[in-house]
C-alpha cells in the first residue's frame, strides 16, 4: 500500500484493477440485457427454510430499546 494522498490514488482503475477474463465479460454483457419474468420467484429462493411472514411478524421487535441515533 503506498502513503499517496493524492485524490486520484484512491480511484479503482477498471481495466487495470478487476481480474476480469475476456470469457466474464463476454457474459456480463450477455447478462446485461437478460430480462428476468418474475424476479419475485427467484429473490424467493433466497429466504431461509420455514420463513414465512406470519412467524416473523410473530419475533419481538426492539421494543423498550433506546433509539439507535450516529
């Protein structure tokens, strides 16, 4: 790491910086324009085992928590 404090040093230089292959971009811009039917299904998958809305509605909530403030 070097002691640069130039603005610029900070900035990441994509085609230098990224291990990218030709094979990954070529299907990134493949990616890019696919068009998913119902992403609801797929962001679906990635909920836990057994969740459903009526058991998390059913876990206490912070309350008599003192507000979180930064």
């Amino acid at each position: 790491m070097s002691g640069s404090t130039r603005p610029d040093a900070q900035i990441l230089e994509l085609e230098r910086d990224l291990p990218t292959t030709a094979e990954d971009v070529r299907v990134l811009w493949e990616l890019r324009g696919a068009h998913i039917d119902d992403a609801l299904v797929h962001a679906n998958r990635l909920l836990a085992p057994g969740w459903t809305l009526d058991r998390a509605a059913s876990q206490p909530l912070f309350e008599g928590c003192r507000p979180f403030t930064l």
